[in-house]
C-alpha cells in the first residue's frame, strides 16, 4: 500500500442507483472487495451493475465465493465470461 491511500468499508445495497449515489459521494473505486456475497442468480446481475457504476477504470474486483452443494445455488463463473464493463 503506497502512502496516502484510503481504505474504506461501506455497507451497500446493490443496483446502478445505489452506485450512483454511492458514487457521487465518494468517486469511483480502485478495488472493491467481497466474500460470500452472492447465494442466488437473482443476485448477479445488481452485483455487476453495481461494479459497473463504483470500479474506476482500471479498478479490480476480488471475490471470495464458496460454491454450495444446494442445486439452487449460482454458479458465478458462466456470468463472469461476459465483458460486463
């Protein structure tokens, strides 16, 4: 970490107007980071809009995802292989 960098945590309800207001408060993200997040393919898609509207440019987003034995449970990696940006 170089000097003068900030790290936050933020509590955030996904979505583009969650981002946008998440956005105009604090500018876009270098890294957003989350773990265990997603239990439901309904989620994804906020998920992504949401990356879209807070990640910079050149941001990164890192996730830790622990894949369930309940066949409801979503698969995160066949909605990852489309550009989302």
């Amino acid at each position: 970490m170089t000097t003068g960098s900030n790290v936050s945590v933020e509590r955030l309800w996904w979505g583009a107007s969650s981002a946008e207001r998440l956005r105009s408060r604090l500018g876009r993200f270098d890294l957003v980071i989350a773990a265990d997040v997603v239990y439901g393919a309904t989620a994804v898609a906020p998920l992504l809009e949401t990356l879209r509207g807070t990640l910079s440019a050149s941001g990164g987003f890192l996730m830790a995802h622990t894949p369930r034995i309940d066949p409801g449970h979503v698969r995160i990696r066949p909605h990852t292989r489309r550009r989302w940006r």
